[in-house]
C-alpha cells in the first residue's frame, strides 16, 4: 500500500524465506516436523487474513474450504489413485469452487450476518462429511497411504514422508503463497480492498463494485485455505472430519489476531506462536489451556493489533 | 444543445413521506447549477438519485442521452457522474495519496484516462494544493484540507457531472474564496451541480439556480431571477419587514 520502501519489505520477506530454509539444517527432529505443520497452517492463516485482514470480512466457515482442500486432494488419491500433482490441483479446485458458491450466496449479507451464514455452511459441510462415511470414513478420517504420497519429477521420486522433502514442499508452497500475498496487497487491487474495509459506501461512490471486488477476495482466500488443506493431506498423510470443525475455523481467526491482521507475516507469527505456546505449556501442565489463555490476555492488553499489528503502529510503519 | 442530464416525474417517498415529488429538471453541458431550498427541501435526496446511491419510488433519468434510472451507484460513477459526500468522508486512514489515487486507478482501469497512477495522483493533488501533504493520513488532516481531498477524489475520477453536496459547510471565509476559484476551474471541463447554504457563494458560482420546496421545485432561474421572485423569498429567503 505504501509508496515507501518496496525494495525493505521484499528484502525483509526474502530473508524470512531463507531464515526458514536454514532453520531445516539445525532444527533438531521435533521441531523441524512441528515447524513443516507450522508453515502449511500458515498458508491457512495467511489465505484467513487476506479476507478478514484486508477486506474486512469476518468468516467463521473457513474450515469448510481447509478441508475441500483437504479431502479434495485426499479423496483424489485415496479413491481415484490420482498422483501428488493432480491430487494437489484437485484440492485448489474444489476449493476455489466452493469459495465461489458460497461467496455468491454468503456476499448477500454483511457483518453478524455474514459470520452467521458462513458458519452455517461451513457446519453443512462438516455434516456432509460425516454423512458420507462410505467415502469420507466418517469421525474416523482416512489415512493416505505412504505409497501413494510420492512425488514423481520427471526420473526422481521424493517421498513425501521424508521430513526434509516434506519440509523443503511445505516451505516452497508457504514461500509462493507469502510472496503472492505481498503482491496482491502492495498492487492496485489490494488498496481497493482495503478501501472496501475503511468505507464501503465510499468505495462503491468511486466506481467501484463491491460485490466483485469481494467475491474475487473469497474465491482467492478460499483457494490459499484449500491449496493449505491439500497440502497437508499430501504431506501429512491424515485426511479428518475435525478439520472440518467450527474449531478449525476459528484458529485462523485467532492466529490472524495474533500475529497482525492486514500484516503479511503476521499469520506466519501468530500460527508459531500459538503452536508452541501449547507445545512448550503442555509439557509441564495439564492445564496448558488456562496458560495459553492467560497468554492470549497479555497479548491482547499489550499488543491490541496483534504482535506485527503493534510493531508497525509504534515502531516499523513500513512494513506491509 | 442536447441537456445532459434530465429527469422526469422523479420521485421519492420515504414511508408516507414524498421526499422528492415529481421533479422534472433539465441540466445543460458546462454550466454551474446551484440547488437550493429549505431544510428537508429533498435536494440531497434529489441528488442522491442522480447519483444512485438510493433508488426512485417512480419516474426515470437520463443522463448524456441514455436511461440509467436502473443502473447501480458504481456504474453511474464510470458512465462520468461523480459524487461527493455532504459529511466529510475521506479513508481517515489511509494517506493522502491513496485516497485519491483510488479514483485516479479507476479511471485508469475504465480506460478513461492514460498514463500512471503515480502522475494522475499527484496532478489532483497539485490542483487542490494538498501536494506536501500526499503522505499524511487523511483522518490528521485539517477540516479544510479534507473538503479540499474530497473536491481532489472527485476531480481524479474525470467526472462529466460533478455533484457537489454542500461544500463549503465548516469552512472558514478564507477557505471559501479559494474553493469557489477551484469549482470555476472545475467548470471548465465539467458539468457542476451544486448544493449550497451559502448564499454568497450560490450568487457568485451559479449560472442558473434551482429552488426546492417540499421535494418540488418552486422556481428555476439565473440568480437575479431568482433573487426577484416572491414565492422564493417567502419559502427561502425570508420576506423583508
């Protein structure tokens, strides 16, 4: 959005980028996989954020388009045998679809509303899948085989169940989608959004449409969560209903919160954060629950915008 | 010469209310139409159906020869109609410079205008005198100097019709002088309507003024005309002791 210093912002990503590549040589086994599910869940938060940050739509459904990514890619494979590829864009596209639907009809209402709606789809989801269990395996979930997650390129074959293959995909997908972010929210249309969110009415009186304008911001924040769903199918190997939940649709939100709505590297903050203030509580406690939610009130009285949100109000205007 | 902009039988009721009644009115290219009349008159009403930023009971507008009586708000923007908003409504937090150059990015996208956003946006700003300022969140600047954004975001969308809706409220005498210089610039290539309390600046700017009274329009003139009509002065202006 700023005129100012595109070349710091892009240097700063960049760095972030070869930050996470190195962290894969030294990171002891544990938190080398940990930090793999991180980034993939990143893309999630990431894809959250360019609805609920920038556009300022507030969604309780994304679940639904996590796991049409989810069970798209993995239903693709377990069923039709399709490889990691094909099952991968098997998974964008039921999620750019769904996004699509549901935009049209969920774009109708705004605010309460427009929370309410995509919560509601997103439980009629959730209870599609339970109901075709002969397909989906119910509340059990399905397991994609081992065999089946190999990634053919031309004469090599990567098994997706190497952790270093695994972790080298989930960074090259999360690098794509943050630096694809960069650009939609530093280009034209990324201040239209924006626009859309500080004064609707304004907006609308410069020419703009705004059901388009916000039914393309669905479609392609729906499209990040799927590309994030079928990854983690194809990645992690676990196909399950709980993703499906009103609770996966709510930890976007939260790891938004956290890590700076509208702030490109927030999500990727609040989702590290998130994940090991609960790794690191529950080894001593088992009521890391209260620990994380008395760590959350901290947050929220000291950094109100989130850890990024707060840096950039007091310290770093620049960054995106 | 063909009027650019005409309606008829344009009517609003609002519940029980006829905020505007049956208008029938007819504005010619290149001048500058004042619209006047008591308070709840149905001059914003009346614009904000030019406008489309709310819908006709009955009746239909045509604006350069088509019908867009059923064309929604942002279509109306693009066919050249441009709006600006009686309260102050700039993106208080975005800067200077985004604001405006969101309508400069439009007529961009339209194929309205050529060239870079970066150009067109500081090209408004010179004109209104906000240069300096390009950098500053909208929301900190001074309440004269976001009228003057707001005039900036108008210009920047290349309007045909610009709809001014009281544009000097709040506005300090000094501030004036300098805004009626720049609507007659404005004038030079636009159509402008506007709606104005002040009558100083009404008597100054307007080549034809429109009286309304309880969503008709009462009389219709060059300022002497108008000034010289009873029916105004009894409605309006107040009759002389």
């Amino acid at each position: 959005m700023k005129e100012a210093s595109p070349a710091k912002a892009y240097t700063l990503h960049l760095g972030v980028i070869v930050l996470l590549f190195t962290l894969s040589f030294v990171l002891p086994e544990y938190h080398h996989g940990l930090l793999a599910r991180i980034m993939v869940l990143a893309v999630f938060a990431m894809g959250y954020n360019l609805l609920f940050g920038y556009v300022g739509l507030l969604s309780l459904g994304h679940a639904m388009f996590f796991s049409a990514g989810l069970y798209g890619a993995g239903l693709a494979v377990i069923h039709l045998g399709w490889s990691v590829p094909a099952a991968f864009a098997a998974g964008l596209a039921c999620g750019a679809l769904l996004a699509l639907v549901i935009g049209l009809l969920a774009l109708r209402t705004s605010g309460v509303a427009f929370m309410i709606v995509t919560m509601m789809f997103a439980q009629v989801f959730y209870l599609i899948i339970l109901y075709f269990a002969a397909w989906t395996g119910g509340d059990q979930g399905l397991v994609v085989p081992q065999s089946a997650r190999v990634l053919v390129l031309g004469d090599t074959s990567l098994g997706l169940t190497d952790p270093t293959v695994r972790y080298m995909s989930a960074l090259v997908l999360f690098s794509i989608v943050l630096l694809a972010a960069l650009g939609i929210v530093r280009s034209r249309y990324g201040r239209v959004l924006v626009a859309i969110r500080e004064n609707e009415e304004r907006t609308k009186m410069l020419g703009y449409d705004i059901f388009s304008n916000k039914l393309v911001a669905v479609v392609v924040s729906g499209t990040i969560c799927a590309a994030s769903g079928a990854a983690y199918a194809l990645l992690f190997g676990y196909v399950g209903s709980t993703f499906a939940s009103v609770q996966y649709s709510i930890l976007p939100l939260l790891w938004v919160l956290l890590g700076g709505a509208a702030t490109t590297l927030g999500p990727l903050i609040g989702t590290l954060f998130m994940y090991y203030v609960v790794d690191i509580t529950s080894g001593y406690t088992s009521a890391y629950l209260l620990i994380v939610g008395i760590a959350l009130i901290l947050l929220v009285l000291f950094f109100p915008r989130g850890i990024l949100g707060t840096i950039r109000q007091r310290w770093l205007g620049w960054l995106p | 010469m063909m009027p650019l902009l005409t309606t008829k039988g344009l009517s609003r009721n609002f519940g029980g209310l006829r905020a505007v009644d049956g208008v029938d009115f007819a504005l010619m290219p290149g001048e500058i139409r004042a619209v006047i009349g008591p308070n709840g008159a149905g001059k914003t009403t009346f614009v904000s159906l030019i406008s489309g930023r709310i819908q006709p009971s009955s009746g239909m507008i045509v604006f350069d020869g088509a019908d867009i009586t059923n064309l929604p708000a942002y279509a109306r923007v693009r066919l050249g109609i441009a709006y600006t908003f009686q309260i102050t409504s700039v993106f208080a937090n975005l800067t200077a410079y985004d604001n405006v150059a969101l309508p400069v990015q439009r007529t961009l996208t339209d194929g309205r205008s050529k060239g870079a956003v970066h150009v067109g946006v500081l090209a408004a700003l010179e004109r209104t005198g906000l240069a300096d300022r390009a950098h500053m969140p909208a929301g900190q600047l001074s309440y004269g100097h976001q009228r003057l954004l707001e005039v900036a975001m108008g210009l920047a969308l290349k309007p045909r019709l610009l709809i001014l809706d009281e544009p000097t409220q709040g506005l300090a005498d000094s501030e004036i002088d300098n805004f009626i210089g720049l609507v007659r610039e404005i004038a030079k290539t636009a159509t402008v309507l506007l709606i104005e309390h002040n009558m100083p600046v009404v008597m100054q700017l307007a080549d034809r003024i429109t009286v309304f009274n309880a969503g008709k329009i009462l009389a219709e003139g060059t300022p002497e005309q108008v000034r010289a009509n009873s029916e105004v002065q009894d409605a309006y202006l107040g009759t002389t002791p």
